[in-house]
C-alpha cells in the first residue's frame, strides 16, 4: 500500500465540486478498495471487515454509486448540500495523533475548540492571555480549508482558578469585556462563529427569567449576556454570534420548559436590539431515550427561525452508558437515534451546521462525564476508537445524502 499523507489528498480550494472529484479520483488511482479510511490508515483486514459489514447498508443508497458513496466523506456529502459538518478537537489531540488529525481533515468543513478558548485554557493569569493552542488549531484549519468555530467566551464552568478571588461586582464588567474585546478580535475576520453566552437558562434554578445562577448572574445581572453578545459584535461584526445550550431535545417538560425559556432570552434580546444570529443546540443525547418527538423539535426550530436566526446543531453525540453491552445491538441503537434527530432538525431549512462533540471513540468527553457502569469504553460518536466508521457515521452520512439543499 502506498504511504499516502491526507495531505496529498486535499485540495487548497474551496471548490467542494472539483473536490470531490479529485478525492474520488485519487483514492481510485491510489486503489482504496472497500474501505478508503482503512487504506489510508493502513488498518488491518480484520478492521476493514469491520467497515466491510456495513456495505449492504451501502449499496442499498443509490444516491452516488457504490464506490463513490463508500469514499465520500461526511464533510463532502454536507458540503453538496451546502451544510456544513465537523467536531470538536482538541490542539494537543491534533498535534499527537497524526491518524486521528488526518481523519479530522478528511471529514469535517468545520472545527470547534473542545477547551482551547474557554478562560481556563487562554487566562493563566488575570493580566495574561495565551492564544498558543487556539492559534495553532486556526492554522490547522486553515491549512485545511475549514471553517473556525470559537467556544465559548462566557460559560459558569471551565473559568480559571484565579477567577473566584479575583473578579468582584465592581470589576466584573471590565474582566468581561477585556475578555471578549481581546480573545474575538484576535481572530476577527477568521472565525465562522462564536458561541458567545453558553447555558445561561436552567429554569430548574426556579428564576421567573428562567436564569442559571452562575457567577456572572451574580456579579453582572442579566445584563452580562447582553454585554458579552455586544462586546462580540463590536470585535468581530463578521462573525455569527450564537447563544448555545442544552437539554432542548427530548418531549419531556422538563425541556419543554427549558425550550420555551430560551425562546423568550432570544426575543428579549432580540427587543432590545442585541446582536444574536443563531442559537446552538448542543444536541447530547442519549440512546436509550424514547422521548424524541420530531415534530416537537421541528416545531422548535422554527419558532427560533421565525425570529430571523440561523440553528446551528453543535455538540451533537449519543450515550450508549445505558445501552446492552452488545457492540453490534449498541451501535445501531446510537446510529438509530443520529438518523432520527438528524432527519428531523435537517428538515429545517434554518439549521446551517452540524458539530459532534468529537469524531471518534478515541476521544470523547463521555469516557469521563458518562461511563458505562460495566466499565466497557463507550461508543458515542461516528467513528470507533480505531478510527473506523461505525454504523453512526453511516446514519449521519445518510441523513445528509436525503436533506434537501441549502439556499445558502
Ligand atoms: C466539555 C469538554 O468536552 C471536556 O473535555 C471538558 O473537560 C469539559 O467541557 N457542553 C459544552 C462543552 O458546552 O463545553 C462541554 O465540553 C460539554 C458540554
């Protein structure tokens, strides 16, 4: 097998057309036989069977033909429709595992900083800031041709051990807008959004607002989102500027309120003319629910598109922590639940981008956060933790090949 580089395989342009042409092409001449990520890896026959069992799901979409279906990536196949699709990764990730960055360039159109620009990673101190990590994650994209996502300039977790002892009522306001002033304009022009306020509703905390209480509710006031949101549009009047959260999936009351809470921060903001573009369904969910209602959903998304916002689904993976062991009955069990939300929320003409948290199994946050209690490794994301596509990157490539274009 030939020692191929992802890089020999991608084209420095924005052509996705001529694209995929070229990857098609390149993989052909290069004779990628039943699975081109394994060829490109060089996985074992053993691991290529793996992917092989999925070709009756294959042949079965006539969309492209069987060759061209197998190799087309999940970021071709969303840029086709004018979507766009990526994960989130980490600098330290890209940097150390080349199998893994080479898949990351191979599949996504866009990318979404796992830790690198939350305060705890750009603020080792209260005067300092350090764009190292986030820098070198805007170069790999670029080098790429990816789009940028940044995450997140106010969030109640991942703030820096200082912050506590440091930040008062008095100089909360500066901190904040020294913060976004700084970090935004760093990559202005550069970065496709910003998830600029995340999780600020949790009416569980029992606010008529619907308000998480997070530090910034306590120093600031409500009035911290509106600050943040205007702070981002003064830095970068480019980027799409998002109000991202969670729990906004299931048919549940419990996120029934939490939707219609979120509904009404996006109107009052919208009222009192602050900059919102889109809203970020964090979208983790959760293999074992049987509460998704797809029409509740949709209904949703166009209550926020009816506002004049994109949707972008950011975070999106799917726990299998309850799920039988079962690798086999656990993968399509997650990949049923992919396609099912996927084929609802593309439906929407308003959702624009589709993020999972993660690529592969290799690395996911869940390993931590949500572990099976039988202590096997969880199987949340499109590909296994030898890289391979599972049955969930074939869901998500699916829904793509069936959603209907972007107007753009
Ligand atoms: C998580 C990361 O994945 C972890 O690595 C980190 O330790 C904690 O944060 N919602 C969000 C993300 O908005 O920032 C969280 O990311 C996952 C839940």
């Amino acid at each position: 097998m030939p020692n191929v580089s992802y890089e020999t395989l991608k084209l420095p342009t924005g052509d996705m057309a001529k694209r995929r042409t070229f990857l098609y092409g390149a993989a052909g001449a290069l004779g990628f036989g039943g699975s081109w990520l394994a060829a490109q890896q060089g996985f074992s026959s053993t691991s290529q069977q793996t992917y092989g069992s999925d070709q009756g799901l294959v042949a079965s979409k006539n969309h492209l033909s069987n060759d061209d279906n197998r190799r087309a990536s999940l970021s071709d196949r969303a840029a086709s429709k004018g979507l766009l699709y990526g994960a989130t990764v980490t600098a330290h990730r890209i940097s150390s595992d080349a199998s893994f960055a080479a898949c990351v360039a191979r599949e996504c159109n866009i990318l979404v900083a796992e830790i690198d620009l939350k305060w705890k990673a750009l603020r080792p101190a209260p005067d300092q800031f350090d764009f190292s990590r986030s820098d070198r994650l805007l170069d790999f994209t670029q080098r790429h041709n990816m789009q940028f996502r940044g995450h997140t300039l106010v969030w109640h977790n991942g703030l820096p051990d200082w912050f506590e002892s440091t930040v008062t009522a008095d100089n909360a306001e500066q901190f904040l807008r020294t913060h976004i002033q700084t970090v935004v304009s760093q990559y202005a022009g550069k970065m496709h959004s910003w998830d600029v306020v995340n999780e600020a509703i949790l009416p569980a905390h029992g606010r008529q607002n619907g308000l998480r209480g997070t530090p910034w509710l306590s120093l600031l006031g409500e009035s911290y989102i509106e600050i943040a949101f205007e702070t981002a549009a003064q830095a970068d009047p480019d980027a799409m500027l998002v109000y991202n959260d969670f729990g906004l999936d299931y048919d549940i009351s419990e996120e029934e309120r939490k939707r219609t809470a979120v509904l009404e921060l996006l109107s009052r903001l919208q009222s009192r003319g602050i900059p919102t573009h889109a809203l970020g369904i964090q979208a983790h969910l959760h293999g074992d629910l049987t509460h998704f209602n797809p029409d509740k959903l949709r209904s949703f998304i166009q209550d926020v598109a009816s506002m004049g916002l994109k949707v972008l689904i950011t975070e999106l993976d799917v726990s299998d922590r309850r799920l039988p062991r079962d690798i086999d009955t656990r993968d399509r069990q997650v990949a049923e639940v992919y396609e099912a939300y996927l084929t609802a929320a593309l439906a929407e003409p308003s959702v624009i981008a589709v993020l999972t948290w993660g690529l592969s199994d290799r690395y996911t946050w869940l390993t931590h956060f949500q572990p099976r209690s039988d202590g096997a490794a969880v199987r949340p994301l499109p590909l296994d933790d030898r890289l391979q596509p599972k049955r969930a990157w074939r869901a998500i490539a699916d829904a793509f090949d069936e959603m209907s274009e972007r107007d753009g």
